[in-house]
C-alpha cells in the first residue's frame, strides 16, 4: 500500500493519483511484491532543511529525501520499503528552471526517491548510470519526458 500524506502548509497543486501511480510504477518495473508499502510525504522547505539537517549534517533544504526501512510486517508479511519526502517549493522551482511542468517533476521525484528505497544510488558512476537508466524507463512509461535528471 502506498500512503500519501501532504503537510498542512502546503497545497498540492497536482492529483495525488499521479504521485501514487508513479511510486507504483516503480514498484512494478522493479518486480517489488504488490503488497510492499511506502509513504511519500509532500513538505515545504523548512521540513526538507530539518530532516536534511538531523539525518544527512546538511544545513539546507533538498528536492528529495529517501528513508529506507524494509521492515516487514509480523501479521501481514508485506515490507515496508520506506518513506519518500519530497518539497514543493523546491519542485516548483526545478520544474520553472528546467521548462517543465510541476507535476512532471513531481512524478520525476517520486520515481527518484523510491528508487533509492530500492536500493538505487548515484555516488559512483557506475551507479548513476544504472540509476538513470532505471528511472528513465519508469518516466517514460509514465509519459514523463525532461532532460538528464541525476
């Protein structure tokens, strides 16, 4: 099950069906059983900058944060893979800079974020390019369509 969640001082200026529908494209290109869970948060700024702050020592606010968890469910069996945060400020502000639309980039966000839950990561290039590569399949699926995005 996949839970969306919007903060109180924001807004979502998109369907939450789209950010859903993405997280679960994910899931499937990535052969995760049905019943995997995940939670993905919109925030502003300020929470971004907390969590950033507390988890990574960054004292700044980011697009996209990713919690992994992969607990599993004594009763249930399913996995919880994990929390995926992301700020529409800052969404808002990358989809103005790169010429697309908001919610493009907040399915690009998603899709970033709940790869890296998988395991995905973009440190090495190596990496970056099998992330990329993952990512830009799942976007196109979607009818997603930006210019590099790792």
């Amino acid at each position: 099950m996949i839970n969306l969640q919007v903060k109180r001082a924001v807004r979502l200026p998109v369907e939450k069906s789209l950010l859903l529908n993405a997280a679960q494209s994910v899931l499937e290109a990535e052969n995760t059983s049905p019943r995997a869970g995940l939670s993905i948060v919109i925030g502003n700024d300020t929470l971004l900058k907390q969590l950033n702050h507390t988890y990574r020592n960054i004292d700044a606010p980011t697009d996209v944060l990713s919690f992994p968890s992969g607990e599993t469910d004594p009763d249930t069996h399913s996995t919880y893979i994990g929390d995926v945060i992301i700020s529409l400020p800052r969404a808002q502000d990358q989809a103005l800079a790169g010429g697309h639309s908001l919610a493009d980039e907040l399915q690009l966000l998603v899709v970033h974020g709940t790869l890296h839950l998988l395991g995905y990561d973009h440190l090495k290039r190596a990496d970056k390019k099998k992330m990329q590569a993952a990512q830009d399949i799942i976007l196109t699926q979607l009818g997603v369509k930006l210019k590099n995005t790792l």
